[in-house]
C-alpha cells in the first residue's frame, strides 16, 4: 500500500513539476522534484522497494521530458544508486545532513549523465553549464527539507505512527549512527 | 410752583397727542399694506435702494456661513466613511478582478484570432491544440500537447502559430502527442534567407535563439533579414516564418558565417498551437535527417 501511495505521489510530482514549477517552455528554474523523491527512496526505503518506486516514475519522467528514451531512468537509477551508498557509508543519518548529499549527487550525475550523452550522443547538443545546473542543485536542495517532512508524515501515517518534531538539526546527545544496518 | 404746573400742562397735551400719533402710524401702515396689496407689485426705487443697501450685508454674512455649512458636512460625511470605504475597497476588488480577467481574455483572443488567421490564409488542414505540459530538463525543449492520433495528429507533423514555426510532433499516443520545439539543440530545420533566397540549417541552441549554420562568408546577409522555412525536406510548408537575424559574426577562420536568428515566436508564452495536417513522413531529428 505504502509502496503504491509513493508511486502516486512520485506521478503528482512528476506531474507538478512538468506543469505548475514550468509556466513556459524557457522557463529556466523548474526544480526537479522527482530526484528529490530519488533521494528519499534512496535514504529511507529498501532496495526492492526503492526500484518498484523508482521504476514507474522515471518512466513518466521519460515520457514528459527529453528526446532520449531511457535517460531518466539511468539518472534515477544513478543517483539511487550513489545516494545509497553514501547514507550507508554516512555516519549521521539525519535528513537535515543528508540534504547537501542530494544536491551533491544531483549535481554528480547531472554532470556525468551530460558527459555521457556528449559522447555518444553530439547531435543530441547538450551542453553542460555550471550556472544553471547549480541553480538547480539549489533548488533540489531548497525543496529537499519540506518533502522530506511531507514524505516522513505520509510514511509514518501509512505505517500508523507519526510525531510531527521540529527540524532535526544539532541534537543533544550522540548524533553519530549506533548501527550499521539499512533502514 | 409755578414750575410744577408747567410741567403738568406739558404731560396733559403729550398724552393727548399720543393716541393721534398712534392711529396716525396704524393708518399709514394700513394704508401702505393696502398699496402693496392692491398696488401695482413693482419693485420700487426704494426698494431697489434697499437692496443695494442690504446685498453686500447678506453676502458677507453667507459667505461667514460657509466655513460652518461645509464643516458640518464634512461631520456627516464622516460618521458613514467607514462603510463606505468599505464598500469601495470591495468594488475596488471586483474591478481589478474584472480586469485581470478582461486582460487574459484579451490576450487568449488575440492569440486565437492570430491562429484563426494562419487557419484560414494557408488554406493547409489543421488542428488546434493547446499545451498541456512542458519539457522541465534544461537539455530538452519539448511540449506535450492535448491532441493525439485519434484528432489526426500523428508524428512529423509541423507544429506552428500565427506567428511561425513551433517545431514538429516527435511522438504521438491516442490522445496526446510530444511537439520537439525548433529551439531544442536536437532540432535542425531547412530555411531561406527571404530576399537573398539562401539557403542554411536553422539549429536550437536550448536557448531564447536559433543559429542558422551553413552559410557561406561571400553571402551578404544583413541584421533584420527575415527567415523562413525553405520547405525542400518537405517537412514544414515553404514560406512560414520562422524568425529575425540579429546577428552577424564573420570570422576569420572558417568558411561560414555565424548567424543569430531570433525567433518569430515567443517561446515563453506559448499556449495554443497549431498542427498541419500533412502526410506522415519519417521524422529524424539532426544527423540522422541527412544533415551535416
């Protein structure tokens, strides 16, 4: 159920994103709201059930943006992928440190997604910019916190239990994570 | 004494000339009243006098009042300010409201009317449609429209408004279809120089302009020249605009010219769109349509 609710709300995104956030064609500071949802199913959710979200949304993503079949879900999977590794290799695993990691990571594999398709595929054009792209790692990060709240509410209320706390930021006591193991 | 009743003669006859002073007075008024009543209604010299007279007393007096009128006004108009500031603010409301709406409406009609006119000059069969989502990647520039295979449209087809060329639809499902926008860097479309008949490829730059390649340094080719499409693939209708130059750079190395084209269309405010109508042919984008 909860799996299916995420899937939905990764389709609303999409679709927010495509629509409300692009109030013109060169409009140039859409925020890319289903990374962020990468990054929350990356940080949060089990492998299997990070790919059965993943899968659809990036689809959609395919289907709304771009000429190049396959390279949303290449960058989903990328950045899942890295996001990943980095939460497990992270010693803090709260999201207000995990959010520079998600602009980070953006901006990573928006970089090499860019160099890749340079390579095989130059009549495609694209072009890499640092101010833009940088902007938009801003952005992603910007929206990172408040769908990160949203997200933890709807899991928690798909789960039955929710406290609806401040910000996470410098706690008292040990921040550092006491265990090894994936959420 | 003798004093005493002089003083006495005296009051005696005063008293005795009083009531004649009295009727006297009474009858003259009576007299006076009845002139007026049965007279002939003139307004006399005397009168006249006295109005002269009296005039500028009435006016000083009136104008003292003013001051006091207009404030005792102004105290009235006070006690119902409150409401009726109110009620203005909420008028206020529905005016700008009203012409928020008047503008947009305004403007949806100009677009429509400039759409309606391309329908109906060019003769070609096509389908209105109105964009219903747009490409967020700033690598892509591409649009989702709300008509599909079922309306007719189906992929290749041109894309245009009154304006000029849009781009051209890139896929298309049953009721919606992807239009590759003529400013993506995947696009590269056949134009003509308008006077000079030249011809070149007319490439995206993802941005607010096109770069219009393949044209060679010994051409003359001017700011302010019009492009339009050359209709040689057979993809969009010869003749369609397509934008203005606004920039011209020779280089020394090279045998191009570098040419900046900005377009007929304004990009940012894209909404409803036009589609030709026109057999389906084999849609490549850039290299693999053959070009260079």
């Amino acid at each position: 159920m909860a799996t299916l609710v995420f899937i939905l709300v990764g389709l609303l995104l999409a679709a927010v994103q495509t629509t409300v956030f692009m109030p013109g064609p060169l409009w140039p500071v859409a925020p890319d709201l289903y990374y962020v949802l990468v990054a929350y199913v990356a940080c949060q959710f089990s492998l299997c059930r990070g790919i059965i979200i993943l899968l659809p949304v990036s689809c959609v993503m395919d289907v709304y943006s771009g000429t190049l079949v396959g390279l949303y879900p290449a960058i989903c999977c990328c950045g899942w992928l890295l996001l990943k590794f980095m939460t497990i290799k992270m010693p803090v695993r709260k999201p207000l440190y995990q959010l520079p990691l998600v602009a980070v990571s953006y901006l990573l594999i928006s970089w090499l997604s860019s160099l890749l398709l340079d390579i095989l595929q130059p009549e495609a054009g694209i072009l890499w910019s640092w101010p833009p792209m940088l902007f938009r790692a801003g952005l992603v990060c910007l929206f990172s916190y408040p769908l990160f709240r949203c997200f933890d509410f709807l899991d928690s209320r798909l789960r039955g239990k929710f406290s609806f706390a401040g910000p996470k930021g410098a706690g008292t006591g040990n921040q550092f994570r006491q265990d090894n193991k994936l959420q | 004494m003798q004093r005493n009743n002089r003083n006495k003669k005296q009051k005696d006859g005063s008293e005795g000339f009083r009531p004649v002073l009295l009727g006297g007075a009474v009858l003259t008024l009576l007299l006076i009243f009845l002139v007026f009543i049965f007279g002939s209604q003139e307004f006399g010299p005397v009168y006249k006098l006295v109005l002269d007279a009296t005039g500028p007393l009435q006016k000083g007096a009136s104008q003292f009042a003013v001051p006091f009128r207009s404030m005792r006004e102004k105290y009235l108009d006070l006690l119902t300010v409150r409401e009726e500031k109110e009620r203005l603010l909420q008028e206020l409301q529905k005016c700008r409201t009203a012409a928020y709406a008047n503008r947009g409406a305004v403007a949806l009609n100009a677009r429509l009317r400039k759409l309606l006119e391309f329908k109906e000059s060019s003769g070609l069969p096509t389908v209105t449609a109105r964009i219903v989502g747009k490409d967020p990647s700033p690598w892509f520039r591409s649009v989702i429209i709300d008509r599909g295979l079922s309306d007719g449209v189906d992929k290749g087809m041109p894309v245009v408004t009154g304006e000029g060329i849009v781009g051209q639809v890139y896929a298309a499902s049953a009721n919606y279809a992807k239009v590759l926008l003529t400013i993506s860097p995947s696009s590269a479309i056949d134009v003509l120089l308008q006077d000079s008949r030249v011809r070149g490829i007319l490439k995206g730059t993802g941005g607010s302009t096109y770069r219009l390649e393949y044209v060679l340094k010994t051409i003359e080719v001017a700011k302010g020249d019009h492009v339009v499409t050359a209709g040689y693939g057979g993809m969009f209708p010869p003749g369609l605009p397509v934008g203005i130059v606004s920039e011209v750079t020779r280089n020394r190395r090279g045998m191009f010219l570098e040419i900046e084209v900005v377009p007929a269309v304004d990009f940012s405010t894209l909404e409803n769109l036009l589609v030709i109508e026109q057999k389906k042919k084999e849609f490549r984008p850039q290299s693999e349509a053959g070009y260079p």
